[in-house]
C-alpha cells in the first residue's frame, strides 16, 4: 500500500506519529558546519515534517541515537551502583538505504558479536524504529550500488520520499495504515526509490595475502592523514568506544561511568599497559580500518562492514578518498597474487 501526500498532509502524518513516536530526522542547520557561513545536514528530534531535509544527504549518520558520543552506563557510590535512566518513549529514525544498511552492522558488532548482547545497546535499540528515505538520485561521493547497500533491507516501517510538492510513502507496517489514510491526499502504489548507478566506483579484494601488510602503501597515508579521527565518527558504522569514570570525590569511590566514542584512527587508541603501542602510525591505522571494512569483517560475518555512504571522503580535511584507497588496495593485492604466481612458475 502506498500513499501520495501534501506538503500539509505530511506535516499533519508527523504530529500524528508524534503523539506515539519522538521522529529523529535529518535536520538543515544554516550556518553551523566547519565554518560560520557553511550549512551542516545532521540528525536532531523534530516535530513536523517541514523540518526535515530529505533531498541532500546527511553529513553525519544517525547511529548516535544507537550509541551516543557520550553516554553515561551506571553511578555508583561506596556501596551501590544505579544504572542510567534512559527515555523510554520509542523513536522513528529516517534513514537511507545506506544507512538501514549501516544499522545491521551495528547490530551485528553490539549483538551479534560474542557470547551475550550489549545490555546497554539493546535496551535503546528495542526502541528504535525505521522510516526509509528514498533516494531519487546518487550523491557524488557515493559508492553504496558496489558495495550491494543501495536497496534497503528489510525492517523499516514506512518510506518517504518527495516528488515536486508532494511526498510519496510505501507503508510496510500495516498497523500505520488509518494514520496514513487520514493524512493522505490519496491512494497510489508506491516503491522507494533506489539509485542503480554511482558516478564513484570500487574493487574489493576478494583475498588479501600477507605481503600486503607490509606494503609501502601504507605510506602515503602516513604523510596525509592528520589522524583526527573525523572519518570514524561520520561513518554509520564505527562502533569503537573507550570507557571514563568520572569520580565525583577525591577518594574515586562516587562517579558515573561513561562509555564514549573512540577511533582507530586517533594516536593513543590501540596503546596498551606498560607503555606499548600498536600501529604507531597514520598509515598503519588506515591498513587496519580499510582491511577492516572491506576485508576483515567479511571474512567473519559474510558481509563488508562499509556500506559506500562516502561520508569519510565528504568529511576528510585533507582530502583523503577512502574509495579510492579501496581501489589501490585491490591493485596491489592482484599484483602480489601475479608476482606469487610468476615466482610459483618460474
């Protein structure tokens, strides 16, 4: 079932789900980017449909409603610990294919990931629900038709999407469909939209051999990357944390603990006790971040953890393309692969 929408209708269809739902959207902040007269696309709660901004994409994820930047886990005193209150209300997120993509990755990482479920991501992701923006074009930097992320999954309960003055929505979850009838101009079958070709193409390796941690690859990025960690918090799926107690006393025995975001990228991360420290520089960090999304994590769970949002090359301060790193990544594993069988044929 689908439905064609007013400018009007969509923004009385958000006051109605906002009386059950809070909406978390992204939201256009004029003049609050890198720069006092520069524009910044990010996620804020918001109450009517007008405030969104559907046609350019977001310059950061959502994933902060799934894992703050911040977020406090429990207080404790000298002789208790309370765990954090959280709002229970449940939210709907609007999200690219893309992104919908992204949160299976989160889900995998804080879920799926060992023996037992993060408690303290699951009790916020219980409550976060899925609205799908369609995407009616791709953006430059894009690259999400390689990497199979361009068609949303399953698990979103509407689609929104403008066209001219309207607003077209496909309603998978049934139970929405008085809401929807009430606000709708009329009714029309509808698909999301999905984009089927990027201007920005990749190569993933399907195999990685040894030689390539060792290559002077690796170099370049040494020289480049300033390692502030930008990359890592505008992907959708970087999930790296540190944990901070904050001791409210001198004696450290009252506090709150915090599990905060953290990054790969950023010197000190991968420091260890007695003083080690494990990829010293710029350039090793990146080996272990792209092996990483578009190797590594395929090999344990059968899917890349990028998903081709090309966030990280909108985002980089010195121009770094983390596609184009993707792409000398695959030349220089299937040259290794000739040179190993030239050596074998020799």
């Amino acid at each position: 079932m689908g439905y064609v929408l007013t400018r009007d209708g969509f923004d009385e269809l958000i006051a109605k789900l906002g009386e059950t739902y809070r909406i978390y959207a992204p939201v256009l902040k004029k003049g609050e980017g890198r720069f006092t007269d520069v524009d910044v696309v990010r996620y804020d709660f918001v109450a009517s449909g007008s405030e969104m901004e559907l046609e350019k994409k977001s310059d950061y994820p959502a994933k902060e409603i799934l894992s703050p930047l911040s977020e406090t886990l429990f207080y404790f005193t000298e002789d208790s610990v309370k765990e954090a209150d959280i709002d229970p209300r449940d939210v709907i997120v609007f999200l690219r294919a893309c992104d919908l993509h992204g949160v299976r990755r989160l889900d995998q990482i804080y879920l799926g990931n060992g023996p037992s479920k993060d408690y303290f991501y699951k009790r916020i992701r219980d409550h976060v629900h899925f609205a799908l923006i369609g995407c009616t074009k791709s953006f430059a930097s894009c690259f999400c038709v390689d990497m199979g992320t361009n068609v949303a999954p399953v698990g979103w309960m509407f689609s929104v999407e403008k066209a001219g003055d309207k607003v077209l929505s496909a309603v998978a979850d049934k139970d929405l469909d008085p809401i929807f009838a009430a606000c709708a101009e009329k009714e029309e079958d509808v698909t999301p939209a999905s984009v089927t070709e990027n201007e920005v193409h990749v190569t993933r390796p399907e195999t990685v051999p040894n030689a390539i941690y060792r290559s002077d690859m690796w170099n370049e990025y040494t020289d480049r990357c300033i390692e502030c960690g930008r990359c890592t918090i505008a992907c959708p799926t970087c999930s790296c944390y540190t944990m901070q107690d904050v001791f409210y006393t001198e004696n450290g025995r009252v506090g709150e603990r915090r599990r905060v975001q953290a990054s790969c990228m950023i010197d000190g991360y991968s420091d260890v006790a007695g003083g080690g420290s494990y990829r010293k520089t710029a350039g090793e960090r990146m080996r272990f971040k792209v092996l990483h999304k578009v190797y590594d994590f395929r090999r344990r769970f059968g899917y890349d953890m990028c998903v081709g949002c090309g966030r990280c090359d909108d985002i980089c301060p010195e121009y770094i393309s983390f596609a184009a790193c993707v792409n000398k990544l695959n030349d220089a594993c299937e040259a290794y692969e000739k040179e190993e069988e030239a050596e074998k044929n020799a």
